[in-house]
C-alpha cells in the first residue's frame, strides 16, 4: 500500500519551514539596504569572491525539478539519470574555459548590452524579446516543480503553494537584487547539503542495506542508454550541448561569471559547478534508484522524490528537506527574476522608454520588473500544469529549450569568439533558426510518427541550421566601414586588451 500523500507532517516541520523563510528574508532586508546602484543591482559592482558565484551558479543550474525528474529517471530506467546529471561536469568546465573571462570582460548590468556593440541595436532587442519567452516557460516549469514537491510533501493544494512561494521569493528577490540573490544561494546550498545527506543511506538501510538493495535493482537499470525510449546515444550528446549552450548564455548563470574580481575567478566558477555536479549526483538520486524495493509499482512515478522523503525523513527532517528543496527553486527563480529585470530595464527601458532616469529610478523599475515576471511566471504555471502530467517532466523541459535556445545562443557565443560573424549573419542566424525550430515542433506535434519533436531531431536541426545561416550570412553581407571598426574595438575588450 502505497503511503498518503502529506501524512506524518509535523507541527516540527512546519516550524523549520518557517524558520527558513524567515532567515531568507532577513538576509534580503539585510544587504537589501546595501544595494544603491544598478551596478551593484543587476551585477553585484564585479566585487563577488569565486566560490560564492560558483556555489551560486549551480544552484541556479538546478532546482526542486531536478530532484522531481532525476528521481523519476532513476525509479524508472537506473543509472540513466546519473549520467544526465553528470553531462553537466564537461558542460560546466567547458563554458568556464571558454566564456567565463569574454563575460566579465564585456557585460556589467545586463548580459545582452554587449550585444549592440557587437551586432547593434536591431539584434539586441531582437534577442531580448525573443529570449524572454523561453526563460519565463523554463521557469514556470520550475514553479511546477516546487509546487508538486512541496504539495504533495505538506498535503497543500497545487495552487495555494506555488501562490504563497511566489509571493515569499517576490519579497526576498526584490530587496536586494543580485547580491542578496547569491548570498542566499550559499545559505541555501549549505541547508540542501545537511538536509539530503542523510536521505541515500536512509533508503539503502530501509532497502535492507548495501548488497540486498544493490540485487534488487533490475539488471537493465545498469545500462547507461535505454532503446525503445528516448534516452539513446545521441539523445545525450545532444543534451550535453543543451547544457553547454545553456550554461554559456543563460542570463542569470552569466551574471555569476561577470560579477566575479578578476578573470581568473571566473574560471574557477565553471571548475567549481562541474566538481559539485560530480559528487553531487549520487548523493542526490542514488535514493530514487533503490526505491523499488520498498516502493514498488508507483503509477504516477512523478510522486517519487515527495514519497520518499515522506516515508524515510523523521519528524523536522522533512520539514528541512523541504525548506531545501524550496530554497533550490528559490535560488534558481530569484537569479532568473533578477536577470530578466536586469535585460528588460537596461535594454529596453532605459533605452527607449526614460533615457535619463535616475538610479533611484531605474531601481524601482528594475524591482517592478522582478515582480512582473514572477507574476508571468505564476499564471504559466497554473495554466500549464494539465500540459505536464503526461511525459516526464525531463523531456519537457528538454524540448523547451531545444526550439529556442540553439538560435538564441549561438549567434551571442560566437559574437564573442571571433570577429568574421557578422551583423547581417547573426540576425538571419536567429530568425532562421527559431522559425525552423518552432516549424519543426509543430509538425511534429500534428504527425507523431515523424518524431520531428523529439530532442534529438530537434537539436541538430535548429543547431545545423543556425550554423549554416550565421556563416552563409557572414559571408554574403560583411561587417564593413563603422560597423567593422565597433567589432574591433569589442574584440579588443573582449580580448583583454584594452
């Protein structure tokens, strides 16, 4: 028999909840009154020691959603989920190495004002208008997420809880901006670790110990590819790019790059995410692959993350596991509001709206977007939450950033990387690239059998094509006169020369 659903919650555990919510916004009013500029807003002045943007960025990279899907993942297919996760660890190196420095370089306030200076002022908005829906969507999955956790952890309904947790991540985000964001993510991160800890040796004692919880998975679980799913060869090279082009161009995770001291830092940045995410994982999701033995035939395999914690974490333990998890998701949407405030009032308010406003003013407006977009975020999630209880929720957030982020991303990594891309190239990279992509998607909705929208079709064709577009562009329209003197002066800033 399976257990109930927010049975055994404790007034404890309420209590260590509340204690949670209470520290984060203390932390918020705190370095709130600290932060007086846009700078320090939207980019916490470039003063941020490494190991604190770095544990900031990978709870940006993560939330309660990844403890929802990996669990799924490994309940239903094994070790499959750990080598998913662990795509992050070349993913997260790989985008230190190589962009780490060029962002801290080139942004200060706002990760797409570098992109006027190099492809104008066309592109930049272009980019912000086109990027905004896909971060709003991503993160609304994320509310989904924390709002199935903790529902189905404390017996509250979907709605009440992910109303009340944007409403206590509205609070805390808005008062300090980016620099409350990353000092809370350490908080937090420093509570996920001392409350997950003990949850994989719980399940494997509750499994009978080491060896008898080890038999009784089933043999196909130690397979790192599952044919007859979607989880074959080239699914993970193409979700290894997802991440790589990800973690490279996400607003909120470049923001932990350029608010770094010194370049060197910022590098670091990418080698620390990478060598959480390695020893991280197992720890996660090792409980979620031995849950068969005491949680067998689960229907609604979804449940599994919030069941285990239910049936193994004793009184106050599941309230602070709980108040983690929030706190992942927390981590992760207040960087995102903050970032898209930061994209949204600098590249399009303060350009065209009130060109000469204050700092006094331009923060109000930056605080006023959070709020907007934690409001956006909040409607996508109740109107999605039918949309999501069919496929697992991995596969969907993969396919979401597959249409958009490949058209969006390449144009910004190689505008940073080499001067021959032009102006011309960049724009009919990104428009090709995300009419191909939605195109693609749709026809693959209304001809299944096609499978033009699954990931590994979706990605190298929206990646191919935004290629070929980008060089095919550069080549018949060149950057020339004006336009080719203000790359070069971007790439000698970018380059560290200047």
């Amino acid at each position: 028999m399976e257990p109930t659903i927010g049975a055994g919650v404790t007034v404890l555990d309420y209590a260590v909840i509340g204690a949670f919510f209470a520290l984060m916004v203390g932390i918020g009013v705190y370095f709130g009154r600290k932060t007086k500029s846009m700078a320090q807003y939207f980019g916490g002045g470039k003063q941020i020691p490494w190991w604190l943007s770095g544990a900031s960025f990978y709870m940006l990279s993560f939330s309660a959603m990844a403890f929802v899907m990996h669990s799924e993942l490994a309940y239903k297919y094994g070790i499959v989920s750990f080598v998913l996760s662990w795509m992050a660890v070349p993913a997260a190196v790989l985008s230190g190495v190589l962009f780490a420095r060029r962002w801290r370089r080139v942004a200060n306030t706002s990760p797409l004002e570098y992109i006027e200076e190099r492809y104008g002022t066309g592109m930049r908005q272009g980019l912000m208008w086109l990027g905004l829906p896909t971060r709003l969507l991503d993160n609304a999955i994320r509310l989904f997420a924390i709002g199935t956790v903790v529902s189905m952890g404390l017996g509250f309904s979907f709605h009440q809880t992910v109303i009340v947790c944007t409403i206590i991540i509205l609070t805390y985000s808005c008062m300090g901006g980016l620099l409350v964001s990353i000092v809370g993510d350490f908080t937090q991160l420093i509570l996920l670790l001392i409350s997950v800890l003990p949850l994989p040796f719980l399940a494997l004692k509750r499994a009978g110990g080491v060896g008898p919880a080890l038999q009784a998975i089933p043999a196909d679980f130690w397979s790192w590819t599952r044919p007859g799913t979607d989880y074959i060869c080239v699914y993970f090279i193409c979700y290894f790019g997802v991440l790589f082009l990800n973690y490279s161009t996400n607003w909120a995770l470049a923001q932990r790059y350029y608010s770094t001291k010194d370049d060197k830092g910022a590098i670091k940045i990418g080698l620390l995410v990478a060598a959480l995410y390695l020893l991280g994982t197992p720890l996660f999701y090792t409980p979620g692959l031995v849950a068969h033995s005491f949680l067998p035939g689960l229907e609604n395999t979804k449940e599994v993350y919030p069941l285990l914690c239910r049936t193994l974490l004793p009184a106050g333990m599941l309230g602070m596991l709980v108040a983690a998890l929030f706190a992942a998701t927390m981590s992760t949407l207040a960087g995102e509001y903050n970032a898209m405030s930061a994209v949204v009032t600098n590249d399009f308010y303060k350009r065209f709206i009130r060109k000469g406003a204050s700092e006094k003013h331009l923060l109000f407006v930056g605080r006023l977007g959070a709020v907007a977009a934690g409001l956006i975020i909040l409607g996508l999630t109740l109107g999605m939450r039918a949309v999501l209880q069919g496929p697992d929720l991995f596969n969907s957030m993969a396919t979401v950033f597959t249409i958009f982020l490949p058209p969006v991303a390449i144009p910004m990594l190689l505008g940073m990387l080499t001067p021959r891309v032009s102006a011309f190239g960049g724009k009919l990279a990104l428009s090709l690239g995300i009419i191909l992509g939605v195109t693609t998607f749709i026809v693959g909705i209304y001809h299944p059998e096609l499978k033009l929208h699954k990931l590994w079709v979706l990605m190298p064709l929206t990646c191919g094509s935004t290629l070929l577009a980008i060089t095919l562009g550069s080549l018949a329209i060149p950057d020339r006169g004006e336009r080719r003197a203000h790359v070069l002066r971007f790439f000698e800033k970018a380059d560290g020369n200047t």
